[in-house]
C-alpha cells in the first residue's frame, strides 16, 4: 500500500509542474534527509515524461509544510535509475529566496555535465538532475527531479 500511494503522489507532483511567461512552477515532496535512494524512487517514470526546465530558467517550488524563508538548495547530475552520474560529486549549491511556502530559484548550469562522455547528455533536455532543499531553520528537506540542458 505504501509503494502505491508513494507513486500516486509522486505521479501528482511531477505532472504538477505548470510553465507561466516567467517561471516554472514544481511541487516538491518532503523527505528524510539521508536517504540515500531518495533519486533512485522519485524517477519512477520514464526521463522523456519528468518536467524540463531550461537551463538560466527561474523556477518556482510549492513546499507542502515549510513557512521558512531559508532554504539550501543541492543540485546534484542523475543517472536515468536516479543513482549519481559522477561517484565522487558532492551536491552543487543553488541560492534561492523562499517566501510563503515558495522557494524561487534560477536553474544554474551545473558544471559537471561538462565532463559527461555521453554525446546524448549535450542534447536539449538530457540531463537529470536531483534537487535537495533543506530548511536553515529546522533541516525538514524537499526533493524534486527535473530534466534540463547540459549547457
């Protein structure tokens, strides 16, 4: 029962990603910091089906339970089984701005996908990449997955 209703949710939230004129609107899924397949069950889903997001695109993240205004963002390059691309990569930080239970960011170029050997990965939306935001306040932790480009 619970792989069940885990997948309706997380079916819910990744065809919650709605695109307006100036940003992109995701829901993120509240999380155990630590856990380590966290990526690996959010992709239960084909990578063409996960919302894309350019790169230099600002993008907007509804969290279900948080009123902080402090958020770390780790931005981290996913195989297409959510496991990490580079073995040694640690999380790359994003700034963001959170108001209300919305956190706002520009999706960066990560500079990892520049030493991807994959030639499909420098196609238009080939890269997966995990996000972790993390409350400064109390550690509650959101994760989402998303496509964007490589450059």
């Amino acid at each position: 029962m619970k792989k069940w209703s885990f997948g309706v949710v997380l079916f819910l939230l990744l065809t919650g990603c709605v695109q307006d004129q100036d940003q992109t609107k995701i829901s993120a899924l509240k999380v155990e910091e630590n856990d380590k397949t966290l990526f690996q069950r959010l992709i239960s889903q084909k990578p063409s089906e996960l919302p894309y997001v350019k790169s230099e695109e600002k993008i907007s993240v509804a969290l279900p339970d948080s009123s902080s205004s402090r958020y770390q963002v780790q931005d981290l390059i996913l195989n297409e089984d959510g496991t990490s691309k580079f073995a040694s990569s640690e999380p790359f930080p994003v700034t963001a701005e959170a108001k209300k239970g919305i956190v706002t960011f520009t999706v960066p170029m990560n500079p990892l996908t520049a030493y991807s050997s994959d030639s499909t990965d420098h196609e238009p939306g080939n890269i997966i990449r995990g996000f972790k935001l993390i409350n400064e306040d109390d550690n509650k932790t959101f994760a989402f997955v998303l496509r964007t480009d490589a450059k």
